[in-house]
C-alpha cells in the first residue's frame, strides 16, 4: 500500500461532492431543484448545502473522499489517489455558489402517517400528543422510505426546517433546505412567558407525554427542540445562542423563562452551561434535565416501565 503524507489527505478532505462531481464527473450530476443536485446513477442521492445523503441507503457525508469510500466502494487509499490524482483542487463548487434563501425540499408523503405513529408509540409517546401533531402538519412520514419527518414552521405557518428519523435503525438527518432557525415546536394554548428546551423532538414529545402522565395539562407549555446536538466553543465565552432559540426569542418576545431539558452525558451538560452563559440577563434560567436516564425520552421509558409493574403487582394483590 503507497503511503500518502498527512498533507495530502488532509488536501483531499477539503473536496466537498458538489465540486469533485462538476469538476471530474459532470455528467454523473443531475439538478434537483433550488441548491439540491443528485447523481445519474443514484436518484435518491442528494446533494445540497455541503452535506450528501443516499436516503436508499441511510448513509451520508460531507466530502467527496466520503462518498468514494461509501457509495463507490474506494479503498481509502484509492479515494484519496483518485482525487488528488486531478491536477488542481479546485475552489468548493459550495462555498462559492451565490447565497440564498432556503427552500425546503420535502419528499412524497404518505396520506397519514401509520409507522410514524406506531414508531413513535413505541418510543412511550402519547397517542393524543402524536394525534395532534399530525393534525397540525408537524409530524409527517414520506412515502418511499416511511421516515419520521418532525416538520418546523416559522411564524407565518410556512413550513421551514424537517428533522427525518428513521423508525429501524438510529439513522437521523435534516431534509434538504432545511432551516435550523424553524425547527419542532409546541406552542401553550394560552400565551405565558416560559420556553421549555430539548435536544430532539422525540425529547420534546417525551416531556410532553410525562406532563400528561402526571395530570398536568401538555398544552399550556411552550417546547422547542434545538434540532440536535448544540456544541460550543471551547472558550465557552465565545459560544452563540443556537440559531432555534435565538430566533424563538426574537420572534416570540415576551419569553422570558427558559427551562433545560437537555440530557445528562458531557455533552448535553456543556450545552447548558454554554447557552446559560451567553443568553442575555433579562432572562430567567433553569435547569431540569431528565431525573433519571441519559435524555428525556430514555427517563419517560422508565417512568412508564415503573408504572406497567406498579399496575401489575396491584391486579395480583
């Protein structure tokens, strides 16, 4: 095996697909619509916004080395030759495409979203909860490959921002043109000044379902999940709002409460620490997460397998 030097990979990562595919294999490439392309050979590859995902698959990447190794079967070795092997790098098709407006790009949905509902059952969440978040557009599944799609609006109803998670397997990505900015929420039924935060929507649903467990009305809250895991900087100082919350805060801004909800490893509690950090002080600012297990949604499974054995040791007397 020849050996390449750290420089060349390192050259070689910078490759994003968009610009390896319009450089060196143009007529591999297919426009999709809006910034989102696809390949000849694979329709249900697409490429948008730095990111390439093989939906047919649930596998996805950001480089051009990714998809040599993932999609055509390259050695390490023979992904980094054949990229480097092209005369030039060239500049990033995707850094230098003009800027614009993202447009959510959603795929064909089913008419109602059975395996969505049975997934989400099966994760501990209230059928009422998951009822009303059909009724109201927010939780869809796409046909073809029968995904959860969690769907956020902003404030004049348009829908911005999907999260699509499989129900087999662990595989999670945004659609394409997804907006972070717009990502699931809940909102109270009557307006009050405190914003309830999570990680997920699944944790977001959870939470909702343990306020119904406990006889407290899930509706008369405010819940928005950060669409993912919120990483700061490493001087915490530095570290932004997340790009949901803040432009939550702006939209809505008579919140002046934020609850946390995130989980319990490292990095859910760096994530709080930070985003306590660099909220400005006309906020009031609370921590809760989960009592027990690593995130909302694993501590709402136990709190529903306690309940299950409660139920059976009283029938047996």
């Amino acid at each position: 095996m020849p050996y390449i030097t750290p420089e060349v990979i390192l050259e070689a990562k910078k490759m994003d697909l968009l610009t390896y595919l319009k450089n060196y294999e143009p007529n591999e490439l297919v426009h999709f619509g809006g910034n989102t392309y696809c390949t000849k050979t694979h329709d249900s590859l697409k490429i948008s916004n730095g990111k390439w995902c093989w939906w047919s698959r649930g596998i996805g990447g950001r480089t051009a080395l990714d998809y040599l190794i993932k999609v055509k079967g390259y050695s390490f070795t023979g992904a980094v030759e054949q990229i480097i092997g092209h005369t030039v790098i060239k500049p990033s098709a995707f850094i230098s495409a003009p800027k614009q407006d993202k447009r959510l790009l959603l795929p064909d949905l089913c008419n109602y979203p059975e395996r969505a509902k049975t997934y989400l059952l099966s994760r501990g969440i209230d059928e009422e909860i998951i009822d009303l978040c059909i009724a109201n557009g927010s939780i869809k599944e796409d046909e073809r490959y029968h995904n959860v799609l969690f769907i956020g609006f902003d404030k004049s109803g348009t829908a911005r921002y999907c999260a699509v998670r499989s129900t087999v397997g662990n595989f999670k990505v945004d659609a394409a043109g997804s907006d972070k900015h717009y990502s699931f929420k809940l909102f109270a039924k009557n307006q009050n000044d405190t914003l309830h935060l999570f990680e997920s929507a699944i944790d977001l649903l959870s939470y909702a379902t343990i306020l119904k467990v406990k006889k407290t009305d899930w509706q008369s809250v405010n819940l928005l999940s950060l669409a993912g895991v919120y990483q700061p900087q490493k001087d915490i100082h530095q570290s932004k709002v997340p790009m949901a919350l803040s432009q939550y805060l702006e939209d809505y801004p008579h919140i002046r409460t934020v609850v946390f909800h995130l989980d319990n490893d490292r990095p859910g509690r760096l994530a709080t620490q930070a985003i306590c950090t660099v909220l400005p002080p006309l906020y009031k600012i609370f921590d809760a997460p989960p009592p027990a297990g690593k995130d909302i949604n694993e501590y709402l499974q136990l709190r529903l397998g306690e309940r299950i054995l409660y139920k059976e040791r009283s029938e047996r007397g």
